[in-house]
C-alpha cells in the first residue's frame, strides 16, 4: 500500500510538471523566460528521478539516508521556486511538494515548510496577474490543509498499521516459544512416563528374577526340584516382563489388565506370585461392590500395589502384606500394608543415586496425575501402610476397563 502511494505521488508530480510545461508554450506566448522555464523544468525532472534511485540504495533508518533526503528535498523545492518564479503555472506542483516535505521532515518543520509554499505560490500568482483574489488565497490555503490532514491521517494509520505488526510479530515469537515449551514439557512427561513405566515393570521383574534365580542357585543341589521351579518362575516372570515393556512402548494397559483381565484377579496373581518368590504371606482382599474403573485408574491402582510390594520384599523383612481394594460411593482405594520394621518417611523422600528411591515419587506423580491422593505411614519397628485414592464419579465410574 505504500508503495502504491509513492508511485501515485510521483506521477502526479510529473503529470503536473508536464501539464504545466504544456501551457507554458500552447496558453501562455513563447518567449526567452519559456525556454528557460523548459530546460528548468527538464533539470527538475531529472533532479525529482535520481533522488529515489540513489536514496534507496542507502540505509531508511540511518543519519546519512535522512541528511540526504533532505537536501534533496531542499534542491527539489529550490528548483521549484525558480519555475514558479517564471510562470505561475508551476503553482500546481505545490500539491506533490506538500506531501514530500510532511513525508520527509518532522511534523513542526513540514507544518512550516508547508505553510511557506503556501504563502510563496500566492505572493507568486497576485505578482503575475498583478493582483489578488479570494481564489488565489482560498484555492492553494485549501490545498495545503487538505494535504496536512490526509499526511497526518495516513501517518496515524501508519502508526497503527506499524503497532499492529509489531503484535503480529510478537504473537507469532511467543507461540514459537510456546510451542517450544510445550514440546519440551511433553518431552519431560514422557520421559517421567517411561521412568515410572520402567520403574513398575523392567526394574520389578528383574528383581524378582534376581531373587527367583538366586533362591534357585541355592537350591541346585539341595533340592534340584525347588530349583526347577525356581527357574521356571523366573521364565515366567521374564516373559511377562517381556510383554510389559512391549505394552508401555505401545501404550496399552499391562498384561495382567488385558484380555478382559480384571483389577482384583490381577491383585490376586500379584499377591500369590509374591508369596511365592519371597515366601511373605500376601493376601488380597475387595471390599465393597465391584465397579467399572476407567483402564489409567486400573493401571494407576496395579502398579501402586506392585511398586508397594517390591519395596515390601526389598526391605521390610516382613512375614505378612495385606492387599486391600476398596470401592466407596465416592472413591476407589488401595491400602498395601505389611508387618515389616518400617522406616521414617521424612528420610526417604529424594531419589537415591544408584537409581533406587523413585519408586514412590513416580507413583506419587501418577496418582496426582489423575486427581488422586497418595499417603505413606510408617515408623521403625511397626511396618509401613501405603494407601491410594482415586475420586470417582458419574463420568468416571463408567469408564472403559
């Protein structure tokens, strides 16, 4: 659109310099003053072209592009008073200067080079017709306030055209930083997914591997049959290992969910696999009527109880663990407790660095995840309790299992 007035702009200043060199030789007689005005007009021309081609190559926002402008300015306008000089019909290019000089110079400065052209092309037509009438005040006052209005309704325009670009940048900065910020988060929760993942599965099944492995290894000549069944458990744990990571890759539920598996059959085979590598006593129990729980609380409630458990047989040297699910009108619970030695809670809140610890800060970013609460009780010498709740509602009581 700029552009667009620039050019309009220049036409119309060489429309009015030929118009007015027209009637300098068709209305007005020839004479010695004519030839003059005509080889002014010709210098003014090519003054008025080179000044654009050789401003834009120069910097717009630099001092030495803004001194030049000027003085071109300032020859163009000095050129100009000396044909208006010779023939008053140089006055209509007064309409172009006007919007050169409000362009190129500051606001106070143009308004007063504006009102000196204004002045000169009256002085310079009541001294031709040796006159001076309303119309040659009115017709060149009128001129110049309408080409003041319009330059300073444009300069706002532009301003706010300016401003609104400047926003369009800014907002175009900031969704590229959001988006950046949101891939970053998304990269962290699913690197904080895979950990907890990994945590519940891989690092679980291995230690019970370990531990099935080990009791075979003691048991190879003893009690070669133990030992068998030692190995054959630890095959079936890795293979259901196996079938975890597979899932979590694609983002399904554990194996113990699938194929119409429910909750509380799953605590069941959790509860007899751990009393069968460890020999604890872990017993489940489902109070309450069953209802259908959406697949992330199921997998949520599963993998607090084996993370519970895990940290049973790793280091509470109990002999019991009670399992118990628990469907309320408004939530669902989960209490794994054990008659082990306990611990102090405030002792065990940050992750240890051989990797071991995160066990209960994962599961607590997951149960929070979902709306849930997450609350350990334990003390040296009185076993640990480890209870898990999930809201339920209208919405969520029905989901898919």
């Amino acid at each position: 659109m700029l552009a667009v007035l620039r050019a309009c702009l220049h036409a119309a200043f060489f429309v009015l310099l030929a118009v007015a060199v027209l009637r300098l030789f068709t209305v007005r007689e020839a004479g010695h003053w004519s030839w003059a005005a005509l080889a002014g007009a010709a210098l003014l021309a090519v003054v008025y072209t080179s000044g654009p081609l050789v401003l834009r190559r120069l910097p717009s926002d630099r001092l030495p592009a803004r001194a030049a402008a000027r003085v071109w300015l300032a020859l163009v306008t000095a050129l100009w008073a000396v044909l208006l000089l010779i023939s008053p019909d140089f006055s209509w290019l007064a309409f172009p200067l006007f919007f050169l000089h409000l362009h190129l110079l500051r606001r106070y400065h143009a308004v007063v080079a504006v009102a000196v052209i204004t002045g000169a092309v009256i002085a310079v037509q009541a001294l031709h017709a040796r006159d001076i009438s309303l119309a040659m005040v009115l017709g060149p006052t009128l001129g110049a306030a309408f080409a003041v209005v319009i330059a300073l309704g444009y300069a706002a325009l532009y301003a706010e055209s300016d401003q609104r670009q400047r926003l369009i940048e800014d907002l175009r900065r900031t969704q590229g930083e959001l988006a950046e910020s949101q891939h970053r988060a998304g990269a962290l929760a699913e690197r904080e997914r895979l950990a907890r993942e990994i945590h519940d599965t891989l690092a679980q099944g291995l230690s019970s591997i370990v531990l099935l492995l080990r009791s075979a290894e003691g048991a190879v000549r003893a009690d070669p049959d133990t030992a068998l069944a030692r190995i054959s458990e630890a095959r079936a744990t890795a293979s259901e290992n196996l079938d975890e990571a597979r899932g979590f890759v694609r983002g399904l539920a554990p194996p113990a969910l699938a194929a119409g598996g429910s909750l509380p059959d799953a605590l069941r085979r959790l509860c007899s696999r751990v009393t069968a590598e460890s020999g604890i006593d872990c017993r489940c129990r489902v109070e309450g009527e069953a209802v259908p729980l959406p697949a992330d609380y199921e997998v949520a409630l599963l993998r607090a109880a084996q993370a519970s458990l895990a940290n049973v047989v790793a280091h509470s040297s109990a002999r019991t663990a009670v399992v118990t699910l628990a469907c309320l009108d408004t939530e669902v619970t989960l209490d794994v407790f054990d008659n082990g030695r306990g611990f102090d809670p405030a002792l065990r809140r940050r992750t240890r660095p051989d990797g071991t610890g995160y066990g209960m800060r994962g599961l607590h970013d997951r149960i929070t995840a979902l709306g849930g609460r997450l609350q350990i009780e334990s003390a040296p010498g009185e076993g640990t309790a480890v209870a898990v709740a999930l809201p339920l509602s209208a919405d969520n009581g029905q989901g898919e299992t």
